[in-house]
C-alpha cells in the first residue's frame, strides 16, 4: 500500500499499473486512458500523509485499512490485494 501511495505521489504511472490486478475494473478501460486518469490525478493532488490502521496478511489474499490524506480531502480504504507470480496486486476496496 505504501508503494502505491508514493507511487501516486510521485507519477510513477507504469508502476500503479503493474501493481494493479487484472481484474481490477480500471485495468479494462483503455490503456491511454487509464494512463492519463492515473497521471491527472498525480499532477493535480498534493499527497500529504499516509496512515496504515490495519493490515490483514494471508497466504494469497491481504487487506489493508489505510486513511490517505490530500490536499482536499481524506479517504479511508479497506483494500484488497491478491498474490499473483509471488506479487501483490491491488484487486479492490471499501470505502
């Protein structure tokens, strides 16, 4: 989770990609699209803080209960991630 949060902050785009799930609903829109949603959001989004409430850890299935701060908001996620060729893949969450 922490990796993907920086990796928002910082516009590492091919990396949020490679660490989402196939079966994640944005890895089926079009990959240019999902590319610019991905950098927009990185571009116009101070990221101000991180704060992991919870993690869960299976063999092939994690959660993760985390509050991500913003420059203009706050979200709480419950997220799910599944193991995949020895990596972990962001899947889905909660809010």
């Amino acid at each position: 989770m922490r990796s993907r949060y920086s990796a928002y902050a910082l516009g590492l785009i091919e990396y949020i990609m490679a660490t989402t799930h196939p079966n994640n609903p944005d890895a089926s829109i079009a990959l240019a699209d999902w590319q610019t949603s991905i950098a927009e959001f990185s571009k116009t989004t101070q990221f101000m803080g991180l704060n992991i409430l919870e993690f869960v850890n299976g063999e092939k299935e994690a959660f993760v209960t985390f509050e991500a701060r913003f420059d203009h908001a706050m979200m709480k996620e419950k997220s799910r991630f599944y193991k995949m060729n020895e990596k972990w893949l962001y899947h889905s969450g909660e809010f």
